[in-house]
C-alpha cells in the first residue's frame, strides 16, 4: 500500500517531538537541583541581589568579598563620593564661586 499524502504524518511527528520536548523542560524546570539554584529563592539568585545591592550602594562592584558592610566614617571614605586616585568628588560644580 502507498500513502500518497504524507503531510499529515508529518504534522504528527513534530506534535510528538513537541510534546516529548515540552515535557523534558518541565520536568527539568521543576526538579529539586533547579530550584535550589534558579528558584525564587536560589542561591545565584540571592548571589545577584547581593552584589547588585552593593553596587548600587558603594558604586563599585569589586570589593564586596573583601570590605565590611559598615558605615563610612565620612564622605571622603565612601567611593560613590569620592575618588581617591583623582582627589575629587564625582559630583561637579560651579567652575567659578557664586557672587
């Protein structure tokens, strides 16, 4: 016997291939080892916001290992302020005083 139509064999080949597809990335987005670390609360997760929230605070991001999470003693201690390879704020102002 011939088919003479193979079209919709195909159709139902890729449907099935979908489908087992779809079911090995649920079961592996579901899996306890992906959770753990990709997860709402998973450790790359809770990684990121670490050294984002640094960032943001100290505006570096190198240094987070290494230096304490502690208040400055002042302004020009704190690298968001001061720049102590130039010796200068990073904020501007006026190039002449203000009469």
């Amino acid at each position: 016997m011939e088919v003479k139509n193979q079209q919709g064999q195909t159709v139902v080949e890729y449907i099935l291939l979908l489908a087992v597809a779809m079911s090995l990335i649920v079961t592996f987005y579901r899996s306890a080892t992906f959770q753990r670390m990709f997860g709402t609360q998973g450790e790359l997760g809770k990684l990121y916001k670490l050294d984002s929230e640094w960032g943001y605070r100290h505006a570096s991001m190198t240094g987070r290992v290494t230096e304490t999470n502690e208040p400055k003693a002042s302004a020009e201690d704190h690298a968001s302020y001061y720049n102590a390879l130039k010796s200068e704020t990073h904020f501007f102002g006026p190039s002449d005083p203000y009469k």
